[in-house]
C-alpha cells in the first residue's frame, strides 16, 4: 500500500526549453486538443456512434488524443504547483519530475466515456469509485497520505461498485448470504488496485501493463460482445496510449510519471471491468481466464507477500501496508538483466503470454483449459527462478 514508486532517472520540465512543453512543442499539444473538439462536437459524431466497431475506435481516438494533448499541460502545472516526485535515497531518478500524469490519462479516459454517452449504473458506479481514487491520489501525491487513509478511501470505492452490482459470483448467493463473493470481491479490488501501484515503479511499466491488460479485456468483449466491457477498456488503451510517450523513451528518462492518482485509477478500474464481464458458462473459465489475463498482479503480489511473511520482514498487517521495499518482479529482473527498460520489456512480455492464454482458454475444452492453466504455472516457475536469481 505504501511502497512508493522508484523510477528510471527523469529529467525535470524546467530542462525542455522555450516552446517545448514537457517534450512536445505546444502546437503539437494544441492540435491534439483540436482535434479531440472535433470528434467530440462534429456533425459525424452520429456516424462514428452508429456502428459497433466504429464507436469502439471513436473512444479510442478520443482518449489517446485528449491524454496526448493534456499531459503536456498538467506536466507544465505540476512544475509549477511544486508536486514532484523527488531523489532520495531509496530512488534511482536524479531529477525532480512532475507527479501529475494520472490525472491527463484520467480526464482523457473520462472525456471518451461521457462522449459515449451510454451509461448504465455499474458504468456510474465505477466511473464514482474511480474518481474516488483519483482525488485520494493526487492528495497523497501533493501532501502524502498515511497508508491507512488511502486503505479507507479504497475500501470506500469498492463499497461503491459492490453496492451498485459489480460483484463476483462464484458461488450461490446462499452461501453464508454471499458473504464469501462480497470478500473475494474485496480482495481482488484492493489486491489489483496496489499491485498496479506496485509496478508504477519504472519508467512505462504501469502504463504498458495497463494497454496490455486493457487490450485484452476488449479483445475479449469484442469476441462476446459486451460493448460496456469494451468502451472502457478501450478508453484505457487509448488514454494509455496518449500518455506513453511522454513516460517511456527507449534512450532518456520519463518526463512525468503517473503518480498514485494514476496508478491506483488503472489498477481500480482494470480489476472492476473485470468483474463486471461475462466470462462463460464454464466455472473453471470463468474463474482462470481473467485471472490469467490479470496474472503478473497476482502473482507478484502473492510472491512478495509470502517472501515478506517468511523471512519476516513482516509480522502484522500493519507493517504489510506500510512496507517499502524494492523486491518486486520488476526490480529483481533489472537486477538481473542489468537494465530497468529490458526489465520493464520482460514483464510486458509475460502478461502478453498470459493474456494469449486467457483468450484462448474462453473457447477451449476441460482438457485444454486444464493444460493452458498449468503451462501458465510453469511460465511463473520460471519466473520464479529468475527472481531468485536476480535477488542474489
């Protein structure tokens, strides 16, 4: 919960010179801007909505044009509010760097949605419980947030998206008056929420896990239509987009970072969409397939969990939320590897194969689902391994 971010070395904005805004000249930024106005107010707005691949593509556009244009803009009003994520001694980047970001993929992502202008209650709810986390996240960004506050402000927003339906449904509403769902909701909320937290950790981790995560679950709603599933997912992809470019260069540092206002949105949303889809009849997909598709959260939470616990870093539930550590997936592969970004291209990779895996096992038989889960297992075996590696 509190174990904050260490990124790549950044450069501040004060070092983009004259006409460049973070980057990016400000007519690039302002065309970008342009053209979201036009999408959004265009007589051919009815066009785009009209058929059902076109309106998923107009969201897309949207969201990754809106994030494009915006970024520069909250970057430049980071730097100058003072909210930036400084050097320390725990930290790898050299340079202050506006903290920001979060808050242009949340507007690009919440301009496309209203733009669609179809919302349903659990749409509502999710939007609520998103912003929610938003307004948390940039307080803690511009003044820290003790870790049990920013708990109870995500426990709140899950209490929202429960309330209004978006709960899993494993087993019967009988079953201890549903009480097993209602937690197993909570914990896949809260647990997904901060892994992704967790991976804001280098520069474009979070960002790219978010796209790929994102693509799949529209991947999936397209193939199943669920056009609810898809817009949001594809308003992700596109804001995600928009926002790359200015938080993962190949050869230089990022120039912004999400911030907690960012990371916790993606990982709240992400998770909530998750439940919210219809995965199949099947209880054995229904339960494996968006959990694959979500596997490197999972199993890096579950892993740096159980190492905590048994080399006794952590005896309390306190002390887990309060942990800052630097043992996550994507440390102990750069350490390995000798590189953050071929770190971070390695983790895209691995959710990559497991969302391949998701997508397949939706239409595949007991047989196949059973030996796609286990190769699944395998693949973490080996990541295992080369944790173990990395740590020494």
């Amino acid at each position: 919960m509190n174990d904050q971010p260490t990124q790549d070395d950044a450069l501040p904005l004060s070092t983009t010179v004259g006409s460049e805004i973070t980057g990016c000249a400000w007519w690039v930024s302002a065309a970008a801007l342009a053209l979201v106005a036009i999408l959004l107010f265009s007589p051919a707005r009815a066009t785009w909505h009209s058929a059902y691949g076109a309106r998923w593509l107009y969201i897309l556009l949207v969201s990754c044009l809106a994030a494009f244009g915006l970024t520069p803009v909250v970057g430049r009003l980071a730097q100058a509010t003072g909210v930036l994520d400084h050097p320390n001694a725990r930290k790898v980047h050299k340079a202050p760097t506006p903290l920001l970001g979060g808050l242009a993929v949340y507007l690009a992502f919440l301009t496309a949605i209203l733009a669609n202008s179809i919302l349903d209650r659990q749409v509502v709810a999710i939007l609520i419980g998103g912003s929610l986390l938003v307004v948390a996240g940039i307080v803690d960004d511009v003044r820290g947030l003790p870790a049990r506050i920013k708990l109870l402000a995500q426990l709140l927003a899950t209490a929202i998206v429960i309330i209004s339906g978006v709960k899993l449904t494993l087993f019967s509403r009988w079953t201890f008056g549903g009480l097993p769902d209602g937690v197993l909701t909570i914990l896949w909320l809260l647990g997904i929420t901060n892994a992704m937290n967790f991976f804001d950790g280098m520069d474009g981790l979070a960002t790219g896990l978010s796209i790929i995560t994102a693509s799949f679950l529209g991947l999936f709603a397209f193939l199943s239509v669920q056009p609810f599933l898809g817009w949001f997912a594809a308003a992700i992809v596109g804001s995600c987009l928009g926002f790359l470019p200015f938080n993962f260069r190949w050869k230089r540092p990022a120039m912004i970072f999400l911030g907690d206002s960012g990371s916790t949105f993606l990982g709240f949303v992400l998770a909530a969409l998750a439940i919210k889809g219809e995965w199949a009849a099947n209880d054995v997909v229904d339960l494996a397939a968006p959990v694959l598709i979500f596997w490197v959260f999972v199993y890096d939470m579950t892993y740096i969990t159980a190492a905590r616990i048994l080399t006794g870093k952590v005896r309390t539930f306190h002390e887990w939320i309060a942990y800052v550590g630097k043992d996550h997936l994507h440390h102990r592969l750069a350490s390995l590897l000798g590189s953050k970004r071929q770190a971070v291209l390695l983790v895209y990779l691995f959710s990559a194969c497991m969302g391949v895996a998701a997508i397949v096992l939706v239409k595949a038989g007991p047989v196949q689902a059973t030996l796609l889960i286990a190769q699944a297992l395998l693949i973490s075996v080996v990541f295992s391994v080369l944790e173990q590696a990395g740590n020494k």
